[in-house]
C-alpha cells in the first residue's frame, strides 16, 4: 500500500527508508553461575568488546572444550568494582563514574558491531550504590533520579545501533505471608527472579535465560521476553541453537545473518 505524498512531505518515511540494513537489538539475559551468558554474547557478530564487571567472567576461558560458536573478535575491559559496605559512597561515584566512560566509549566506538556488558546486575548495584552509599532501606522516592538515569544509559545504547547483550544475576522469589502468630514472614515461591534494574522487561526488545542440564551436559536458552514475536515466549533452544545466530534466526526467520552482521 502506497503512502500519501504528503506524509513524505512532511518527514514522516516508511519502514523500509526508516530501518538500517544492518539490524541492531538490546538483549537482556539471566542465569545462574556457569549456565553460558557470556558464551552466548561470544556468539554475536563482531567486532565486540566486552565489559567486564561479573567476577566470574574469566572462568569462560578455562573451558577446555569452547563452543564453536564462539567467536575471536572480541576485545575485554576488566573493571573491577568494590562490593556494597567495602568503601565510602564518595569512592562508589568515582568506581560509577570510571566504568560510564568506558562503557560510553564502547558504544562510540565506530568498528564495535556488538558491546558486551557481562555484568549488568552488578552494574546496577554500582549505580545504587553511587547514588545512596548503600543497597537497602532507600525509600522508592529517592529512586526517582537513579531511575531516569538508568533508563538514558539502556536509551544510549539503543541509539548505538549497535548489539547490544546484558548479562543479569539470578536470585530466589520470595513473597510474604503471615504466620500462625500474626507475624509477617519471607518464604521463597520456588520461582526464580532476575536481579538488576526491574524497567528492563519494558527497554529492551528480547530477555532470555539461560540453562545448564547437567545430565546431558548440555546448554540452552529460554526466550522470556519477545517485543517481536510474544508467542515464542517460553520456547527453549537447546544445543547448538542456543547462539546469538540460533535466536534470531528462530524470531527473525526472513532476516538473513549478514543484516546482523556475520
């Protein structure tokens, strides 16, 4: 169907004249320990460059047995952060403030196709922590000026155009309900709940968990969240499909590889 001239006329284009040839997305994943976030991330179109704020980045590379999927062009920045009561909140802006250079740097980069960001729950931890000098008892008012702040950083990366992985923490669910003697109690719901930034499920266009079955050994990932395609959600890819590639040829089956970079 043709559009009117005049919607042309005044700047308002199809997708075709509005979408660049070379696809770009936001992903937010999540996992347990050793359940394959940064080999997933490995997977993607590069040139890359990781930012290193997950402790356990490294372990990745001890891995005797890589999967192919894993790709050399990446480049690593290893920032390392203190934990939560380590050091004074003064000293927690600067940590926060060093590792947005970097991260800002990744993304201006102009030969980076995809930015890594191994880490990202533990990015929102500095970012509390720059902000308040602590994690807890913060009255949710106080949030409001983390909050649009963190939502410019995850719009900078969309503007990017580039690739953009988070890689998130797991944590138990808890809820709570009221014992025998009227007393308020935490009790887990046997669910399981990402840490980090809870608006990410609105930002990002795609969140996937990721999998380990121990007793295949094999690896997988779970498509959570999809803008795209919400009937995919749910759906696991297991083995050799559980790669940046087999995601989204699974969603974006009509796009070809070399729009997201291979």
């Amino acid at each position: 169907m043709t559009l009117p001239a005049s919607f042309t006329r005044d700047g308002f284009l199809p997708i075709s004249q509005v979408r660049s040839k070379q696809r770009h997305i936001l992903i937010g994943t999540d996992g347990w320990p050793n359940t394959g976030k940064t080999e997933f991330g490995l997977s993607a179109p590069g040139p890359g460059i990781v930012i290193c704020l997950d402790r356990g980045f490294d372990g990745v590379f001890d891995n005797p047995n890589p999967p192919k999927t894993r790709r050399e062009d990446y480049a690593f920045k290893v920032i390392q952060i203190p934990l939560a009561t380590q050091v004074a909140q003064p000293e927690y802006l600067e940590y926060w403030r060093a590792f947005y250079a970097e991260y800002k740097k990744a993304l201006a980069n102009p030969d980076c196709r995809t930015v890594v960001l191994d880490g990202d729950s533990d990015s929102w931890e500095l970012q509390r922590l720059a902000e308040f000098g602590k994690l807890e008892q913060i009255p949710a008012i106080r949030y409001t000026a983390v909050n649009a702040s963190r939502r410019a950083m995850i719009a900078r990366a969309f503007d990017s155009g580039k690739i953009v992985i988070s890689t998130n923490k797991l944590k138990d669910e808890y809820s709570s309900k009221t014992d025998a003697n009227g007393k308020e109690v935490q009790t887990k719901t046997g669910k399981e709940k990402r840490q980090g930034f809870a608006d990410q499920d609105y930002l990002y266009q795609l969140q996937l968990r990721h999998l380990h079955n121990q007793e295949t050994g094999q690896f997988g990932v779970k498509i959570m969240r999809c803008k795209s395609d919400t009937t995919l959600q749910g759906l696991e890819l297991w083995g050799d499909d559980c790669c940046f590639a087999g995601v989204v040829q699974t969603i974006w089956p009509a796009t070809p590889l070399k729009e997201w970079g291979y």
